[in-house]
C-alpha cells in the first residue's frame, strides 16, 4: 500500500512540474524604492503629521503601504486609479502644454488624494485609503520612466538586457538596477546623502507638477543613453544609480513636504 501511494506521488508530480514550470512569474513593481521613499520620508515628518499618520494607517508605516498602489492593480474594483501611476508625454515637453489623458494621471492623481485627505467631511477609511495611494504616487513620479513617452508605455516597450538577461528601460529603473545594488530598502534609505537646511527647500520647492516635468527631463536623459537591444550592465548602473538614489531622496522629502502640509 505504501509503494503504491510513492507511485501515485511521483506520477502526481511529474504531470505538475511541467505545469508549474510555465507559469510566469508576477511582474515586478520595484517595491525597494518605493520603500525608500517612505522610509525617508518618515524621518522629514513633524511629530503631529506622524500622530496623525499612525491613527489613519493603524500604526502602519509609510513604507509598509508604499506598495499598495500596485498591489491593487490584481483587483478589478481598483482598475479606475491604474492611470494614477504615470504620466505620458511627448519627448521636451511639459505637462503644462501635454495632451491630458481622460482617464486620470499621476498629477490629477494625486491632487485628488491631497483633496480627500483635507476633506474634513471625509471618512477615516477614505482619508487611509487615498493617504496610501498619495505616498505610491509620489513614488511613482520620480522614477524618471514614470513620465515618459505614451509612444512605448514609458519605457516598457524598450527591450533591452540587464546583465545578459532580457528585461525593458521602465523595468531598470523600477527594479532591475536597485536591486542589482544588493542594499535592502533600510540601508539605502539610511544611505541617503547628507543635505543642508538650504539643499532640503530647494528640492521642497515647486508643485507636484513641477516635479513630473523634472522627471520627465530625466527620463529624456534616459531614452538618449540606450538603444533598443542594449545589454546593460556595470557601466550603466555606475552612470545611472546617483541620478536613481537622488531621485529616490526628493521622493522622499517631497512627501514628507506634502504630508507636513496637508496634517
């Protein structure tokens, strides 16, 4: 009976195997630095903005619901704020003067939040829900990739390789080369540069829009640096992983401007 039950097993496993073995794996939303950026905004809070913050997140950190904004993206109830995200628009030119998309952006976006969150007529749940998505969107809008061109889905289209193994421009600098920096969330955040009083108004200044067209300077930077096809490796994280590690750290100051402001 026992040998009998080995063989129904092993057969059981074989049919499975190669089953499994095609299932592609969940895309990657580049959790660290989103984690990064609340990480680092957590440290530029006031004590009251943190009270505040806590009550509405259940003691849960800024970093800790940074990534519910791509976490909701499997859930078709949410398929409203997928265009939150980004923001596309045509090579040097501003968002200003870019053609709006009708579903929503990561600007319009995050405006809203801020409006909920100022509501005083607004539900806790509500205020939580929108507070989560504000801190992922501000996330967003500093990875330069975030507000490229509608023409190849902000980079998604460009195939290229990282390391010798296939993977897209949008996807590098989401994940691809934090992650190959082998530094967890906490380290990087800890990590950031030291700046002066004056450094931190500087990057505290401007609009939310202001900051999408920096971005997306940025990312015009980046569409000139790479062809498709190009295996990226070494060189390119050596050129690139200062501009990604600054942007992270203006993600951060930034929310933690906004949050200040809005508690």
């Amino acid at each position: 009976m026992k040998l009998k039950y080995i063989a129904l097993l092993s057969f059981a496993l074989l049919i499975i195997a190669p089953i499994q073995a095609n299932v592609k794996p969940a895309p990657e939303w580049g959790p660290t630095g989103h984690r990064v950026v609340g990480k680092i905004a957590d440290t530029y809070l006031k004590g009251s903005t943190k009270r505040a913050i806590e009550k509405l997140l259940k003691r849960h950190s800024l970093s800790f619901v940074s990534t519910f904004g791509d976490e909701i993206k499997s859930d078709d109830r949410y398929r409203e704020f997928y265009t939150w995200h980004y923001v596309n628009m045509k090579a040097n030119e501003s968002y200003e003067d870019s053609e709006k998309n009708p579903k929503g952006d990561a600007v319009t976006g995050a405006e809203y939040c801020i409006k909920i969150l100022k509501d005083k007529n607004a539900s806790d749940d509500d205020k939580a829900f929108y507070l989560k998505l504000l801190i992922h969107i501000i996330g967003d809008i500093h990875q330069p990739m975030h507000a490229g061109l509608a023409e190849d889905k902000g980079g998604n289209d460009v195939k290229v390789k990282w390391m010798g193994k296939d993977t897209n421009l949008h996807r590098v600098w989401d994940s691809d080369m934090l992650e190959g920096y082998n530094m967890s969330y906490t380290e990087l955040a800890s990590n950031a540069d030291a700046l002066s009083k004056e450094q931190i108004k500087v990057i505290e200044a401007g609009t939310i829009t202001d900051w999408v067209n920096e971005s997306h300077a940025l990312a015009n930077t980046v569409y000139k640096n790479v062809k498709r096809g190009d295996n990226l490796s070494y060189k390119y994280a050596y050129d690139n992983l200062t501009i990604a590690r600054s942007q992270l750290q203006k993600g951060g100051i930034r929310l933690a401007k906004l949050l200040n402001d809005i508690f």
